[in-house]
C-alpha cells in the first residue's frame, strides 16, 4: 500500500448513499445498545457500545469514525442523560478512541480478517488508555473538588476492577464481531466497489 492510499484512508473520504445509510444504522445501533448494560457486580457496570464503534472503524476509518463517535458522545449526553452536561474535557477520550478503533480496524480488502494482533492492541489501548486513565483524569477534573495525584490515584485504584474484567469480554466480542461472514459481506456489497476504483486509480497515478 503505497503512501497516497494510507492517506487517503485517514482522510475523510466521500460516501455514497448506501454508505451513509450503514453508518445512520450503526449510529442508532450504537445509541440503542448504549441504553442496556449489564451489572457484573454491584457496583461494575459494563456496556456494549463498542461494537458498534469497531464496526465504524472497520467500514469508515479513523477521521469518519472519530467525527461520528464525538456526535453521538454529545447526543446520549446532552438528550438521553439526565442533568448531562456534555464536556469537552470527556470528549478528549472519545476522540482518541475514535481514532484507535479506525485506525487499527480499518484496512484494504475487507474479505482479509482483522489479525488478533491488532485488535488486541487496540483493545490494550481503549481499555487502559482511554477509559482507565485519560476517562479516570476527565472525571476527577470534571467531579471532584480537588485535583491532586492522590485523589487521581485513589479513583484509578477503584476503576480498575472493571478494566481488567471487561478487557477479556471486549478481545473476544471485537474479534467475533469484526471477522463475522454476515459483517464481511457487508463490507463486499457496500465498499467493493469503490474501493476497487480506489485501488485502480492508485495504481495508475503510481505508473505515471
């Protein structure tokens, strides 16, 4: 893959009407899955957002997925939270997963699987990145009165609990998830084409 297709695939591609279609659908999936979670203990809660994410990721790339993931964060917070505030502080942490889940799951031709590699990567990132410390720094600087190292500590000591339960359960659903033969075949009938003529006009700009 030559420099100019690596680009064009962190830039922020045109899309087609069915493509905007699929990613209005994974839009609502991703706000419908975001009202049911389940409670692994009293106090550790866990959600299946991310699969909606992974899927944008793998369709979109990086910049449509992070752009995407950002609205929907200020959506649910700002109508379907009660007495939400969005921030932009949160937001920091939205954007970054964005990125990952585009970054790593997005790839040319979308018959080739997902390597475990990847999305183990990715995953060690969102979890202990993103949700355990850039989300955990958010949430003291956004709630708590003080803003020291030892407050910082004590609220990542009492997140890491979910971390390290919900990271084996996010591995093994994101790798089920991406590399499905029903997600597969999406990815033929919606993206083949275009990419196909992406691949092509790269090929003769590279000639020339």
């Amino acid at each position: 893959m030559n420099k100019h297709t690596v680009f064009k695939q962190w830039g922020l591609s045109s899309l087609s009407i069915q493509q905007l279609v699929l990613l209005a659908v994974l839009m609502a999936l991703s706000l419908v899955i975001g009202k049911f979670s389940v409670m692994l203990t009293p106090t550790i809660k866990i959600s299946f957002v991310f699969l909606a994410s992974s899927l944008m990721g793998r369709f979109f790339g990086p910049i449509w997925t992070m752009l995407v993931m950002v609205l929907l964060d200020f959506v649910n917070v700002t109508f379907f939270v009660a007495h939400g505030a969005w921030s932009p502080i949160m937001a920091f942490g939205v954007v970054l997963a964005g990125l990952i889940y585009g970054g790593f799951f997005y790839q040319q031709p979308l018959t080739k699987t997902v390597h475990w590699g990847k999305i183990l990567v990715a995953v060690l990132l969102i979890t202990f990145v993103v949700n355990f410390l850039v989300n955990t720094f958010a949430l003291m600087v956004m709630y708590s009165p003080q803003h020291s190292w030892s407050v910082f500590s004590a609220m990542l000591s009492a997140r890491l609990p979910k971390q390290l339960i919900f990271f084996p359960i996010q591995l093994i659903l994101t790798y089920l998830v991406l590399n499905n033969r029903i997600v597969t075949q999406i990815g033929q009938q919606f993206f083949a084409p275009q990419r196909k003529e992406t691949a092509q006009a790269d090929s003769i700009q590279t000639k020339a």
